[in-house]
C-alpha cells in the first residue's frame, strides 16, 4: 500500500540528496506502524521529535493505511 511520507529539515537528508525537505509516495507492507517504517528508513531516532499521522500529532505505534500522509520534525531551535 502507499502512503506519502514527508521528512523536514535535517531528517530529509537520510532519503534524498536534497537539504531541507522531503516529500514522497513509499510503498510499505501490511500492518507496519510509523517507528517501523522510520528505523526501515534508518533515521537516527534520536532524531525524530515530532510525528504527526494525517495532520494530527502521533506517538508512532499508529498502524499506516493507504492514502496515510505521514509527517516527521526533529527538534527545533532558533531565536
């Protein structure tokens, strides 16, 4: 099934030669959550702050669906 992940900041770098945002359809399997599809991925999780699952803030262990838009933040900081 496909889902459209999209990765921000310093996390884009990790599936695209591209600095500062990623945005793409991935296929992933039956019954995979978010922290699975992430560590297959192999983002640092130590890394990762923020996830939100169609919009709305998620803890990780949501099983995707197709059609899902995942989205990921690692921590922010700035003045």
């Amino acid at each position: 099934m496909k889902i459209e992940l999209n990765l921000f900041a310093s996390l884009a770098r990790y599936v695209s030669r591209e600095a500062g945002r990623f945005t793409g359809e991935i296929e992933v399997g039956e019954g995979v959550t978010i922290l699975q599809l992430l560590r297959s991925l192999d983002l640092p999780m130590e890394k990762v702050k923020l996830i939100f699952l169609n919009g709305v803030h998620a803890r990780g262990d949501e099983v995707l669906q197709e059609g899902d838009r995942v989205g990921v933040f690692p921590p922010v900081a700035g003045g």
